[in-house]
C-alpha cells in the first residue's frame, strides 16, 4: 500500500511539473556567417537555450498543455568579438490559437538587434529575478534578453484572454530592465541608447499613455477574433473599435514603439479582416491604418 501511495504522489507531481511550463518554444540558433569557429558548440547553445525558455517556470499559475505559449525564437550569430563573445540578433515570432478555429493569429513579431553575449559550451543558463546581471554581465545578458521577451509574451497573451491580465509580466519585464546586465558594448536597455530597444517596449506597456492598448488587446482577441466563427460582422465591429482606441493612441503619442510593435504583428491579418468589411468601414480602417502603420500604408490603401 505504502508502495502504491508513493507511486501516486510521484505521478502527481510529475503532471503538476508538466503542466507548471508556459511556454511551447522552438528556438533555433543559426551561425553561418561566422568562420574559424567549432560549430558544435552552437548545437549545445541552441538545445540550452530551448530547455532555459521551456522547462523554466516563468509563472505562479500552472498552465496546461493546451495553454502553453507557441513561439519561434532564432538567434542569429552575426560576429565574433572575441574567443567567446558572440554579436547577433533576435527575432522572437508568438501566436495564440483562435476559438473554434484552426487559425492562429500572431503577438509578437520583432527582432532585436542588440544581442551580445559571453559563452562557453556546457556553460549553464541561469537567470534571477532578484540579480539579473549575475557576476559576469556579458554571461548573463543573453539569459536576461530571453526573460524578458518570455515576460512580454507572456503579458501580451494573458492580455488577450482577459482585460489588463498581463500587468504583472510586464512589471517582471520591466525588472528585468532596471536591473540588466551593464558593460562595455552591451544596449537595448537603456533609454538614451535608442528609441526602438526593450527600454522602451516595456515603458509603453506600462505607460498611462497606451492604458487603451491594453483594452485592444482583448477586445481584438476575446470580443473579435474569438467570435469570428459565430458572427464575422461582429467579431469585425469589434475590431474596428479596437481600431479607432489605436487611433486615438496615435493621435497622442504617434511614433510609439509599442503601435509599431503591434502593427507589425498584425498588419497582415488586419489587411484580411477588412478586404472583406462593406466599402464604408473598409474604407474607414484603410484611411486610419494607413497613417498608424506607415511601413504597410499603400497595402491599406489599396484596400480602399
């Protein structure tokens, strides 16, 4: 009896450790523009990296299988600084499905160009909330990039499933800013270095300014996309509200990054959503588009 009963807790633990993980990642780490160097120690760095995002508890909250976060993540080595310093970028793609629907709509799309980092292989992936520079600034600046864009996912998704679900990633995104790693050639976490950078994405989730991104957010997803499949017309109402909350955004803070960062994850789908909307709305979310999202402005307008 004593044998069963502690094959049960076993058992139960292992499903509560199963479904305590947030994330469903496929991180891919590509280094073919660098020479001279052993490749395999990218292999180990890429299988790290993929258990550091997906066996990590990011959460207080158990998710399960089914709500765990898709993501692509690819680290692009694009330099050596020196025997084990590497220069590269980021680019981080994550969805969310849609209710009732095999279609899954995208959160996140970016790339951040400000990734460099100290590693040896077999070196540990460690990261503290409570330190996140660690002993060795270069060594823990890739861990800490990783954080924090597994914080703002994580935000980004519990905003779209219910309204300001995602304040308290974005305050953990925002720790791991004001607490980064600091050295000699390490950016992306400071202010003045550039108005595109982690900086600034989180000082814009957090901003009073964008309080009507969070409602866009999930009124987008739950009040739109998620009843789609019931009632297109609705779900596409929705939408245009959210459009016109955006609009408003833009008129008081334009050139934001975080409207940036929204567009370009759902410029394409916006682009869809419409072409089918009567000629006045269509026309109506071309003309507001067009002046928010300037990289896809002639797309909208031809819409019109």
């Amino acid at each position: 009896m004593l044998k069963r009963f502690s094959v049960f807790l076993l058992l139960c633990c292992a499903t509560l450790f199963a479904n305590a993980q947030e994330f469903r990642a496929n991180v891919t780490v590509v280094a073919t523009q660098l020479t001279g160097v052993d490749k395999k120690i990218f292999t180990t760095l890429q299988n790290s990296l993929k258990e550091f995002i997906n066996n990590r508890h990011w959460a207080s909250d158990a998710y399960s299988p089914a709500e765990r976060i898709e993501c692509n993540i690819m680290l692009n080595l694009t330099g050596v600084v020196s025997s084990d310093i590497y220069r590269g970028t980021l680019t981080i793609q994550a969805t969310r499905p849609v209710y009732n629907a095999s279609y899954v709509t995208s959160l996140l799309n970016i790339q951040d160009n400000n990734v460099l980092f100290r590693y040896t292989e077999f070196q540990p992936m460690e990261f503290n909330d409570n330190r996140v520079a660690g002993s060795d600034p270069l060594a823990a600046n890739l861990t800490a990039i990783f954080a924090y864009y597994a914080y703002v996912m994580l935000g980004l998704d519990a905003d779209s499933f219910s309204p300001r679900g995602g304040d308290a990633f974005f305050k953990k995104a925002q720790n791991v800013v004001n607490n980064a790693p600091d050295g000699k050639d390490v950016s992306g976490w400071k202010a003045f270095e550039s108005q595109r950078n982690r900086y600034w994405l989180t000082d814009n989730l957090l901003n009073v300014k964008f309080n009507n991104f969070h409602d866009v957010m999930y009124q987008y997803h739950r009040m739109g996309l998620d009843l789609m499949y019931d009632d297109v017309n609705t779900g596409r109402g929705a939408i245009m509200n959210c459009i016109n909350l955006l609009y408003a955004i833009y008129q008081d803070v334009p050139n934001s990054m975080l409207m940036q960062t929204f567009y370009s994850a759902k410029g394409d789908e916006l682009l869809k959503i419409f072409s089918k909307a009567m000629p006045q709305e269509k026309a109506r979310a071309a003309e507001m588009l067009a002046k928010m999202d300037i990289p896809n402005a002639a797309k909208y307008q031809q819409m019109r």
